[in-house]
C-alpha cells in the first residue's frame, strides 16, 4: 500500500515541488532529481550548467543550495508520512550525486511527526530585500532559531552591536571587490531576469530591493550599477539584526549540513512571521571570509550572514520543473 502511494507521481510531485522551493544562489537551483523506484531513493544531482565558475568557484554556495533542498525534501517525506533517510555523497565514484534520500518506510509511532508551521513556512518563505522595520525579535525566536542551526549540524552566531558592525563592513568590502571585477559583475547580472522573461532559473528585477539611502547596508547589487535597473534608494532599518551561519569544518558534507542548516533557520524565522535575506558576499573572497569568523571562535568555517527581522513579505521568484527520470 505504501509503495503503491510512494510510485503515485502525484507525490513523488508534491515532495519534488518542496525540494525546488528552496533557496539557492542567485536562484540559479543548481539541482537536478532523479526518482530510483526500485530503491524508493530520491537522488539529488549537480546541474553544473547552473553554478557560478566565477562567484562560486569551489562549490560551497552549490552546496548549500543543494542543502537546503534537501531539508525541504526531508520535511515534505515526513509531511507525507514517510521516515527519510538522508546520505550525503554516498557514491565516490558519482562525483555529480550530491545526496541520496531513501523513503525507508511510513514513520513509525515514536517518530518525530513533521512539524505543521515549518512545512507550511516552505511556500510562504521569500527573500526579502527590502527595508525592515528595526522591531526587534524576541529571544525566544531567536533561540529557536539558533537550536534549529545546531540540531541540523550546523551553529549560529548572533553578533553583539560591534559584531553586526563588523560583518556590515566585511560585507561592503567584499561588494566593493564584486564591483571593481568586471567578470563577476557581468556573472551575476547574467542570473537576473526581465519581467515575464521566458526563463524558471535567474532573479527577476522585481524581487530586488533598493539600495540604503544612509549606506549602512551592503545588500548586493546585481544590477551592475545600471542606473536603469536599480531602484531609487532607501533608508534601512537602524537595528540590524544579522546571524552568522557557521560549521566546525569545511568539507563537502559540511557544506550540505550548513544547507539543511540554513533552510531550518530559514523556516523557523518564517514560522515565526520574520522575513529573511542573505549576504554571502565577504563568503565570496577567501580573506574576507575567514575574516568573518568571530573572534575566539577556534575551527569556525563561515557560511552565509542572515539579516533577519520585521518587514514587508519578498517578491516570489520562478521555479524550473523538478525533472525525475524513473
Ligand atoms: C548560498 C546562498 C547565497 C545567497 N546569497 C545572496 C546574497 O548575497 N544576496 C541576496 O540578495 N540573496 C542571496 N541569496 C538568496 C537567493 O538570491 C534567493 O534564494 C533566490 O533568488 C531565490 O529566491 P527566494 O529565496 O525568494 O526563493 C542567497 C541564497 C543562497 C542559498
């Protein structure tokens, strides 16, 4: 009965169209699926036509998307009732075959049930990039938001004021150095997208958010400073509220762990009635990212900076269909 439910395309459909929610760099949704029934495995495969050789060029930022996806196929398979086994990298000799998610069986009576508000907050999560109110969140949520980065493997740093001043500034160092490189400027803008462009990959112009009219806010510019395509400037929440993702080591499956990671806190902040964005941009300069890592924190491996807080929903951004090959 289970496998005959687990083979309906409708589901395998419904877990695929969660997985794709996911964010991703420069929603570039470097993922590929492919569905092997006789196993009930789900296998989640690089799409290196999709990854940035310029921004990117170890992987990490792929990985991570990757991650994230992962944590959303996780959540829907319990969602669905299933118990997901999740195996990064489990074949040496398929470089390209980043995680292996086998449907084991229906979850059992001691199982952990799928928790309804993080399962919800998948279609409900959008970057938002635009000015928040500076309200601040309360500590419980914050907690919540910090166990969710470590139950997944993963830690969280929340920096005091200094701190939060220091990342801005590592942040707008690092924006200046996309900017003053031609070929990454000309990378990124590739990934943005015209309203009704004919493409489900890339950020559409209207998802982007202006700049800070008080320059505290290094969000990225993808528009290249094309003064035709950026937004007239505005003034940005005065209390910043950012937090370091972070893994103790930096291998391939850290990567993927800080994905998962990542996606938790994501939807924790959502549930919760937060809007989130990413500033990945000092992660993008080997010294800047090193030099993001908190003082007296020993083996700490930066991931992504999320600002986090009060404020108006992000625009949605397309998705390509999840193709799964039987
Ligand atoms: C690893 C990673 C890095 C990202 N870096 C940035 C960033 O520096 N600036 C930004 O505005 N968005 C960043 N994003 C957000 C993506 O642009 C966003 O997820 C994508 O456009 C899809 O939109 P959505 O999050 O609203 O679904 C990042 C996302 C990931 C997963």
């Amino acid at each position: 009965m289970r496998d005959q439910l687990l083979l309906d395309a409708a589901t395998v459909e419904s877990l695929l169209k969660a997985a794709v929610a996911a964010p991703s760099i420069h929603n570039t949704q470097p993922w590929r699926f492919r569905l092997d029934r006789d196993r009930q495995v789900l296998e989640v495969h690089s799409a290196p036509e999709r990854t940035l050789p310029l921004t990117d060029p170890t992987h990490r930022a792929q990985y991570l998307s990757v991650g994230a996806a992962v944590f959303n196929l996780r959540l829907a398979a319990v969602h669905q009732g299933w118990r997901p086994e999740v195996r990064p990298l489990p074949d040496p000799h398929r470089p390209g075959l980043l995680a292996a998610v086998r449907l084991t069986g229906p979850l059992a009576a001691d199982d952990q049930p799928c928790d309804p508000g993080l399962y919800e907050a998948i279609a409900r999560r959008h970057t938002s990039r635009m000015p928040f109110t500076g309200r601040p969140v309360p500590e419980p949520i914050v907690a919540e938001m910090t166990a969710a980065a470590h139950a997944a493997g993963a830690r969280l740093h929340l920096p005091d004021i200094a701190g939060t001043r220091r990342l801005l500034r590592l942040t707008a160092a690092a924006e200046a150095r996309n900017h003053a490189h031609p070929d990454r400027t000309t990378e990124t803008r590739t990934w943005l997208t015209a309203p009704g462009a004919d493409t489900p990959y890339g950020i559409p112009i209207t998802a982007l958010g202006p700049p800070d009219a008080a320059g505290r806010m290094p969000m990225r510019d993808f528009t290249g400073a094309v003064p035709a395509l950026s937004r007239p400037a505005r003034w940005f929440e005065r209390h910043i509220q950012l937090a370091l993702l972070w893994t103790p080591h930096d291998r391939r499956e850290d990567w993927l762990r800080a994905g998962q990671a990542l996606q938790y806190v994501l939807l924790t902040a959502t549930a919760h009635g937060l809007r989130t964005s990413l500033l990945h941009q000092a992660m993008e300069w080997p010294d800047l990212r090193t030099a993001t890592a908190p003082p007296r924190h020993r083996r700490c491996h930066p991931h992504v900076l999320i600002r986090f807080g009060y404020g108006p929903e992000g625009a949605s951004t397309p998705r390509g269909t999840a193709q799964s090959t039987a």
